[in-house]
C-alpha cells in the first residue's frame, strides 16, 4: 500500500512538472521543472528496485546535463516570452500544420494506451517481477550492457556522438562573420 | 516488542543524526573561529560565556532578529527556494552515510542494528549525487538576487563544481575499484585486516594520490578556501550571497558547514576506515573498541581530526587566481586522477587474475 501511494505521488510529480515544463513563459522556470520531474522518475526507478539507475539518473541528468542548461538560460539571460505579439506568420502557426500536431498528440495517446495495455505484470507487486527482465546489482547491469545490448550501447553513443558534431557545426562561425 | 522497537530506533537515529548536524555547523563556526585565533596568536571570541564557547547561540540569535530583506526585482520564489534548496542537499546526502558497526544497544534489540540511517547498496553514487544537487542552490541565489555580484559568485560556484566533481568522482573510482563495492559499508568493512599484524588496511595507503585528489576535490566542491570563488570578498562583495540577510542567509553558511562534515565523514569511511581502528596502525586500545562496539567514537575521532585540517587548510593556503583554478582543475587534477584509475584498474586485473 504505501508503495502504491508513493508511486501515485512520485508519477503524478513526474507529469504535472513535466506538462508545466512547456507552459512556462520563463525559460527559467522550465529548467528547474525539467529537474523536479527527473527527480520524480529517480523516485519510480527506486520504486522498481533499481537504486543504480535512480542514482545515475540523478548524476547524469538532473546534476550534469541541466546544469550545463541553467548555465545557458543564465548567461543567455533569456527574456520572458511576451504572449502579445505571437509571430502569428510562422509556419509552425499556420492552420494545417497545428493540425498535424493535435493529430500527432492523438497518435500518441493511442499509442502510450496501447503500450500500457501490453504491460502483462502490471498487477505483480514491484520487486516480484520475473527474474529473467529485472537486473538487480550494478555488476550484472554492466553484464548485460555489454554483452546483450552491446549493439544498441554502442549505436546509442555512435548517435550522441553525431548529435555532438553536429551541434559544433551549427555553433561554428563562418571566417569573416 | 521487536516490531515496535526497531522502527522507534530508526527514528531516533534520524532524529540524532539531524540534530548532530545543526550542532555541527553551529560547533564548526565557533571552532573556525578559535582555530584561526589561535593561528593569528590572539584569542578569537571570548566575550559570551567562558572562553567564548557561547559565541554560536548570540550568532544564531542575532541572525533569527534581523531583517529578510528582498531586493526589488528578485525572482520571489527562486529567491527563497534557493537556501531551502543548498540546505536541504546537505542534510540529504548524509543520509546514507554509515557511521558505526552493528549493534544491539545493550542487548535491547534481538537482531543487531546498522549504525546508520539507510543502508543503499549504492551510498557512495548517492552521496556523490545529492551533493553534486546543492549547486542548484548556489546558481540560483545567484541568479535569483537580481544583482551582478551574485550572479558572478553563482555562475563561478558551478563552474567551479563541475569541473572539480570530474576529479571527485573519478578518485571515488579508485576506491570502488579496489573495494569492488558501491556500498559504503563494504568498503568500510573490507578495509578492516591489517598489513604485517599491525599496519591498518586503509585505502589511503593503496590510494595515497587518490586521496590527496580526493581532499583537494572536495574542498573544492564544498567552496572552501583556497577554493572559495563563489564568495570571494575582495572582488565580489560577498558572491552569490550578497543580497541574503537573516535566516536565509544563514542557511548557506549552515549547508556549507554540514557539507563538511559530510565530506569528512565520506573521506573517513573511503580512505581512513570509518569505524574500524583509531590510528593507522595497531594499539590496544582497537579491540576493546570492537569489543564495547564503541567504532562510531573512532569515527567522530576521525570526522573531527578531518574537519580540523580542512579550517587549518584555509587559514594556511592563500586564495588562487579564477583562472589557476580552472587551469590546475583540469590540466592537472584530472588527468592525475585518470591515470590512478586507470593504474589502479590495472593492478586491480592483475592481481585478482
């Protein structure tokens, strides 16, 4: 029961800051949201018996990469977004295109709906879930990371590693400019 | 009976814990402040009590009687968050600190108890990661006064913090290597033998690079002097506590202070043996410690002794340039402390293969 309550809390946390992430007018505000909601899912994943994952989460997102955010929206000093004048020509504005992206927040809600349906243990207490998926201790998380899922370990820094690039060639002044 | 019990002892070992903290910050400012007397030959605070020893309530007491102040343009909620936020990282990451070996406190509980109050399988990423967290506090109350001073003690205190924590975390490697744990009462407990039947099996033997980095890192990271930027008085007023006053302001000298202790009491446990032994080497005292389970008192021998050399560092060593911070953080302390990880990796391989 109470980690039933907790889960509510820590996941109800998790969505409220995260909607309120993108409903801020200060950019500010956004970053610490971001924070509180990664905190929340720190919570979940301590709920599902993974402290290691919860840490790293923690470490990894909440304490390096938003600090590198807050860092920018400092020194940016970005100012409050002014509701007045809404560039009403953008092309993200125009009428077709704000279709597509309610149809787009449809497909995803069929499609969050249809991955919570798959979900087959969702009434087996947590922490007595089948052995075979739960990986327990930081060494066989490690096993498993580099034996089974090498492939996708690797492809994923190969993709941050073009992210990065590609970030330093947008960021790159031409000669002259 | 039991069932009653542990969860009432649990609570009182929280309820101890959390005010040992408070006492400790207040504690350290008086011991601050007689050390660095006693450096500069003359007194320090005398005047409230016998030999000053009261100085920390008339500071408490005067801080509660003063104003809050709010500069106008400050962020209302950042404002205030912002020391909530510092001091409340520093409780936190003390919570999965061990402190002292199993006990039944005299035969009351049937199964022994863990001195400490949670025992996670991975305390040392959790002290690492909330600590790594009280930087928010101090970017924010820099941001959040609305005034150049503090935004520039702000933006320099997380700098500063995430370059050293490289360093922090990668010397923290070193030992969980050796350890082959992530708990820290593994590795307390693995240190607990001795060399040649009277040297103790510290890590700070096997690590003596990793814990010098590890000290220099960590009065980084607590922003202590010589490290001290964020708050350096001669070129930015008083940093990114500028605008505070009253009982906002003193939370972050508190939060500071705790972090310390914090520190000091994670350098105990990594590198000095927590509870297990009073001195480096062999007396005779070491069993009737393990016999009474008297450890945590070894241990706040080692905190105090620890602490002692973090005030005497900072009335001994002159503040650095900002720009010899960076250049010394990560041209030298971090390369240094990647080759003893990588160094300490390869022994580790070659002697457990």
């Amino acid at each position: 029961m109470p980690e039933t309550i907790t889960f509510y809390l820590f996941a109800a946390l998790a969505v409220g800051a995260s909607v309120l992430v993108i409903g801020q007018r200060n950019p500010m505000y956004s970053v610490l949201l971001l924070i509180a909601s990664f905190g929340a899912l720190s919570g979940l994943y301590i709920l599902l018996d993974a402290p290691f994952v919860a840490v790293a989460q923690i470490i990894i997102y909440a304490g390096a990469i938003m600090v590198l955010f807050l860092f920018v929206v400092m020194l940016l000093n970005a100012p409050k977004e002014d509701g007045a004048d809404w560039d009403r020509t953008h092309p993200l504005r125009q009428r077709g295109v704000a279709r597509w992206g309610t149809l787009l927040v449809a497909l995803l809600i069929v499609q969050l709906a249809s991955a919570l349906m798959a979900v087959r243990e969702y009434d087996t207490p947590v922490g007595a879930q089948s052995a075979a998926t739960s990986v327990n201790s930081v060494a066989d998380l490690g096993r498993s990371i580099f034996t089974r899922h090498t492939f996708a370990f690797e492809a994923t820094s190969i993709l941050i590693l073009v992210a990065m690039v590609g970030a330093v060639v947008l960021a790159r002044r031409e000669d002259g400019q | 009976m039991e069932a009653y019990l542990r969860p009432a002892v649990i609570g009182l070992m929280i309820f101890i814990v959390f005010n040992a903290l408070i006492m400790a910050s207040a504690i350290l400012v008086l011991a601050e402040r007689k050390i660095m007397g006693f450096m500069q030959q003359r007194y320090g605070p005398y005047l409230v009590g016998p030999h000053g020893m009261l100085q920390p309530i008339a500071d408490i007491l005067k801080l509660v009687f003063k104003e809050e102040l709010r500069p106008k343009g400050a962020d209302k909620w950042l404002f205030t968050l912002a020391p909530v936020l510092s001091v409340v990282a520093a409780f936190v990451a003390f919570a999965t600190v061990p402190y002292g070996a199993e006990t039944t406190l005299f035969g009351l509980l049937d199964e022994p108890i863990k001195l400490g109050i949670a025992d996670v399988n991975v305390a040392v990423l959790v002290v690492f990661a909330v600590t790594s967290m009280g930087v928010y506090g101090i970017v924010l109350a820099g941001w959040a006064s609305n005034s150049k001073y503090s935004l520039f003690g702000g933006l320099r205190a997380a700098a500063q913090m995430i370059s050293y924590e490289l360093a922090y975390a990668t010397s923290l490697a070193a030992v969980i290597l050796l350890a082959g744990s992530l708990s820290l009462r593994e590795i307390v407990d693995s240190q607990q033998s001795t060399w040649f039947g009277f040297l103790s099996q510290w890590y700070i033997f096997l690590q003596p690079i990793g814990f010098i980095i590890y000290v220099i890192a960590g009065v980084a990271e607590t922003n202590r002097a010589p490290f001290d930027f964020p708050e350096a008085e001669q070129e930015l007023v008083a940093g990114y506590n500028t605008e505070y006053s009253s009982v906002r302001f003193a939370l972050f000298p508190q939060a500071e202070y705790i972090n310390m202790v914090t520190m000091s009491a994670v350098a105990t446990n990594l590198y000095l043996g927590g509870w297990h032994g009073l001195l480096p080497f062999y007396t005779p005292l070491d069993p009737l410690i393990e016999q009474y389970g008297l450890g945590w008192l070894a241990f706040l021998a080692k905190v105090a002794g620890f602490l002692f050399v973090y005030i005497w560092m900072r009335w001994t060593v002159p503040r650095y340039r900002y720009d010899q911070l960076m250049k010394f953080g990560w041209k030298y302390l971090f390369p240094a402390s990647v080759l003893n990880l990588i160094a300490t990796a390869a022994l580790v391989l070659y002697f457990n293969a």
